[in-house]
C-alpha cells in the first residue's frame, strides 16, 4: 500500500461529509489582505471542513486495516484547540508513532484540528492556526495542510526534539524551529541514531 491509496480513501469518506462541499477558493490569490480582515470571520462554519477532514482519516486508517482508533481524554495543551475531543490512532506496525488527533468546537461545529505524538503527547501542529480572514488561505491549503501532518507522521521520517529554549519538528516540508540552534547538525545527528535535547520523538513507517 501507496500514501496515494491512503489519501484516496481519506478523500472518498471525506467527500461523503455534507461539509466537503463548504470548500472556498484562497480569496488573498489575486487581492492583498487589508487591515479589518484581522478582526473578522467570515462563515466560520465553514471550517468544518477541517474536522470532517480530521475524522476521514481516522476512519480510513481503522477502514484499511492501519490502525485502530480510542476516544481518550484531551491533552491540556496551552496553545492547543478548545472545547475538544481527542482519538490516538494506534498504528498495528511495530515502532510507528501513535497519532493524537484533537478536534475543537465552536457552537458545535469541529472546526479546528491539532495532531500530537509522544506520551504526554506534545503538539505538533494545528489547522487552522488563526481562522480570521486575513489568515485564510482557502479550503485546499487547509486540507492539505492537514494531510501533510498525518503523512509527516505515519511516513518514518517524523523527527521532533527540544531542548531547554529550542523546539525543532520535521514532516514532510523540511523542518520548522524555534530558538537559536544549529538544526541542520541536529537533525543530522539525529538521523544517525544519536539522541539530541532533552526529548526526542521518532517513529517508524505506517507501511511497510
């Protein structure tokens, strides 16, 4: 089995949802954003496109036999979704990562989707992460976003580390950082199975 067998039944279940046909064109693509975008919303319901994304792919892992899913309890992250729920997908290949998939309400609606690893799980990143309009960047960013997230995971690559004052991610678009560190020689010493910071996450491939 593909990545592109995965995606294209997380897509087949997704365009089932009645919200996959909420989707919105990016509306900054040929305007600049103007100053009152920042303080406004437009439809905010239309971000259940992002929770009825999240929920496709938990129901294609358990679906195609990769995985089973367990509603548990919400991490307390500062910065994470509120209001939320939260499934760890566990993957059946020995030395994956579990996947924490955390789903934030407004007035009912799934709307915001934050993924984390590890136990205690850390956070690994959130869509979206401003819902305002001068952030929107359109439905097609968001769900890729979020599949880049669950394939960054489940692809063997997955590296996340930090120290005292650094955090350092790697998915599948390279690696982001905070903090002031040499992450190139990091991540290298990393691969080569040296351990880096004070908390490394790795994992193995979903499929084999």
């Amino acid at each position: 089995m593909e990545f592109t067998d995965v995606i294209a039944e997380v897509t087949r279940r997704f365009d089932s949802h009645s919200s996959a046909g909420k989707q919105w064109n990016d509306p900054h693509e040929h305007s600049d954003i103007v100053e009152e975008e920042y303080s406004r919303v437009t439809e905010p319901e239309r971000y259940a496109v992002v929770g009825a994304r999240a929920r496709s792919w938990i129901d294609a892992l358990e679906g195609l036999g990769l995985g089973t899913a367990q509603i548990v309890e919400a991490p307390p992250w500062a910065y994470g979704p509120s209001a939320a729920r939260a499934v760890r997908v566990t993957p059946v290949t020995v030395d994956a990562l579990s996947i924490l998939v955390v789903m934030g309400s407004t007035e009912g609606i799934e709307d915001t989707v934050a993924l984390g690893v590890g136990d205690p799980a850390v956070l690994i990143g959130m869509e979206p992460f401003c819902g305002c309009d001068a952030c929107d960047s359109g439905s097609d960013y968001l769900l890729t976003a979020i599949d880049d997230m669950f394939t960054g995971i489940m692809d063997g690559g997955f590296l996340y580390a930090e120290g005292k004052d650094w955090k350092l991610t790697v998915g599948v678009n390279g690696w982001s950082a905070s903090g002031s560190q040499d992450f190139d020689s990091l991540i290298d010493k990393a691969r080569a199975g040296t351990s880096i910071g004070r908390l490394m996450i790795t994992g193995g491939p979903w499929l084999t």
